[in-house]
C-alpha cells in the first residue's frame, strides 16, 4: 500500500506542511450609543409566553374536553368547562380555558364539516348533517346547560362559516348561503334562552359577538331535534 505522502501532488504538500493562517484580531464592537447611556432600570423589558409552553397548555385544554365528549361524559366536560368560565382561567398568553375546552368539545364535529365542505361542493353521500344532529342530541338532554348550549351554538357558526368560505359574496353559490344563513339563524335560537346569563360568562359574550357576522337573509327554519330520533 502507498504511503499518504506518494498520492498528494508535490504542489499540495508544502501546502499541508505548512501551519495554518491565524485569523486577523478584531477590535471588540463598541456597545452602540444609546446602551452604553441609557441606566439598566430604564430599558423596555417585554415579558413573552415560551410559544412551546403555551402551545402545550393549549393543546391540553383542547384534547381534555374533546377526550370527554368521546368517551360520552358530558356533565363532567360541562362542569369542568364551566369552571374554568366562571375562574376567568386563561393559559399563559391569555387565551380563556372555556374558549379551548369548547372547541375541544366541538372539534370532531365541525373538522369533519370542514373536510367535506373544503371545496364547497360536498359529495351527495357526505355525512354533513351527522354530527351536528348529535350535537342537537346532546343539547336536548342538557337544555339547561348554558355551556353546553354555547358549544353547539359554535359548532353551528363554525359550520356556517365552512358552507359559506371565505370568497366573495358575489361568488357564493345561492345553496351555500342559505346553509350559512340556517346555521346562524339555529344559533341564534340556542342562545336565546341563556340571554340572562351572558354578563357572567365570558364564553356566553364570547358566542353571542360571534353571532354579529349573522347574515341578514331570513333562512328557512331549522328542525329541532328530539332524543331517540333517527340521523
């Protein structure tokens, strides 16, 4: 076997022989003016949320509710939700607890609206009637839940919004507009009976302000869903 030395060119072992260049020195950057004049105590300090952090207590609150409503424990989501309204609870970056346990509860439901509705034709055989009549189930055994009234109350606006998209007015077809306008309209009449109650619970005012993207076309009445009934 060859030694090392034999297979570099001549012209590139005096190269390798040789030390290796030193880096110039640097003077050291001069602090600029203002910090080297301004006193500690005087600089702006703005406390940040590690995105992490605060991305994971969202997460938590999120999955807690929407592990609940699958495993059908219903009162004990709403109690812990409520809880959390009635605390004022927010994460880290101030988002109220009771908004992500609600969309929580919601989620399953209107993602696969949303899937369905992605291109805002859905198929003949989509299931987009299934979930929020489970939904409409659930109110009618908690009808005086107002927590769980402010869910389906979203449910039906998040579901508005998927029929409705986010193109412009012109270019909605006329189906999809009267599926936003019902959606909105059924909301409106969950709400209702918890009028009361919205000035001591954030997520009643918080539910009840979204209701203001309402459209002003009269939909056709939605059909009140009853236990036991088929979907």
């Amino acid at each position: 076997m060859k030694k090392l030395s034999h297979m570099i060119p001549s012209a590139l072992q005096g190269f390798f022989g040789k030390p290796a260049p030193q880096a110039p020195e640097l003077e050291p950057l001069e602090m600029p003016l203002l910090r080297r004049r301004a006193p500690r105590d005087a600089l702006l300090r703005i406390s940040c949320p590690d995105p992490t952090a605060e991305e994971m207590q969202r997460d938590r609150h999120q999955y807690r509710a929407q592990w609940l409503v699958r495993q059908e424990r219903w009162d004990e989501m709403a109690t812990l939700l409520h809880d959390a309204d009635m605390r004022r609870e927010m994460t880290p970056g101030a988002m109220p607890v009771a908004e992500l346990m609600a969309f929580g509860a919601r989620a399953d439901v209107i993602l696969a609206a949303e899937h369905a509705l992605y291109d805002g034709k859905p198929a003949s055989d989509a299931p987009l009637m299934a979930g929020i009549e489970a939904l409409e189930h659930v109110l009618a055994d908690h009808a005086e839940s107002p927590v769980i009234a402010a869910i389906v109350a979203q449910a039906h606006m998040d579901i508005g919004w998927a029929w409705r998209g986010t193109g412009w007015d012109s270019d909605v077809p006329a189906r999809n507009h009267a599926a936003f306008a019902a959606h909105f309209e059924r909301a409106e009449q969950i709400l209702a009976p918890f009028d009361k109650d919205t000035a001591a619970s954030p997520l009643l005012a918080a539910t009840h302000c979204a209701l203001l993207g309402e459209p002003a076309v009269t939909p056709a009445p939605w059909p009140t869903a009853t236990p036991g009934s088929s979907t």
